[in-house]
C-alpha cells in the first residue's frame, strides 16, 4: 500500500515539478491564470514543452515575466500578445493559422497531392512502355538476324 502512494505522488507530483515555490503567486485566480498561459507557451531550448512543463532557465524566465504581466493588470490575451510581440510565434505551442502560417499548415496536403500526382504520371508513363514493345514484335529481318546469332 505504502509503495502505491508512493508511486501515485511521483506521478502527480512529476506536472507540478517545473514551477518553483518562488515562482507561484499568492492570489490563486492569478496563479489559475498564470499557468493556463504558461501551458501554451512553448519553451525555447525544449521546443517541444510548454514552459509550465520545462525546468530550462529559460522558462523560468518566462513563466515570472507571465505572472509579472497579470500581477500589472494585463489580461490572458494581452500577455500572450506581449510574449509573441517579443519572441514572435514561435513561442506558442499552437501557431495561429493565418497569414504566412496557413502556407504551413497548407503546404502538406499540398505537396502529398503533387507528390501523387506526379507518381500516377510516372507509373502510368512507364506502364505503357512495355506494352509498346511487345505490340510491335520483330521485323522479318530481325528475325532472321535473331535466328543466325542463335545458330553461331
């Protein structure tokens, strides 16, 4: 039993390791607040962690800068705004999918739809070729050229 509530504590306590005590603010709105943001925004040197999540400097860099921006009375938009102005799209986990980024999320489902395209063409050129060849068959002469290199 001990070793089950052991188990279950680390498991819990795994998601909440990254924020340090310093870190939290007393006004729990805030807080509740704070970490929303910081779910969706991406660390720089993990890339592929929220900074609620990672334990980079980095990220404790940015979570303070968060609760700094709602302790001075910004709204979620206002700080999530702040930090793209600063560090540009990148910083967030789910990049908006307008202006230049539609050319990224639109660019795959386009290059698989060229890439298919251009693979029925091939296969469809070059199925043909043979059929072609058998058609045509040999020319008498051939034939008889065939016929003598087989004999020699």
């Amino acid at each position: 039993m001990k070793h089950l509530i052991v188990i279950i504590f680390v498991l819990f306590a795994t998601a909440v390791m990254a924020v340090e005590p310093h870190e939290t603010l007393s006004d729990r709105k805030l807080e509740e607040r704070a970490r929303d943001i910081s779910k969706g925004l991406r660390c720089p040197v993990c890339q592929n962690e929220s900074i609620d999540e990672s334990s980079a400097e980095i990220a404790a860099d940015l979570r303070v800068l968060v609760r700094e921006r709602l302790v001075a009375g910004d709204s979620n938009q206002e700080v999530v705004d702040f930090m793209v102005t600063r560090y540009g799209e990148f910083v967030l986990l789910k990049p908006s999918a307008f202006g230049v980024n539609i050319l990224l999320w639109a660019i795959t489902p386009l290059m698989l739809l060229i890439a298919l395209v251009i693979g029925a063409l091939f296969i469809r050129a070059h199925s043909a070729l043979p059929g072609k060849i058998q058609d045509e068959g040999l020319s008498d002469a051939e034939k008889a050229e065939l016929e003598k290199l087989l004999k020699s």
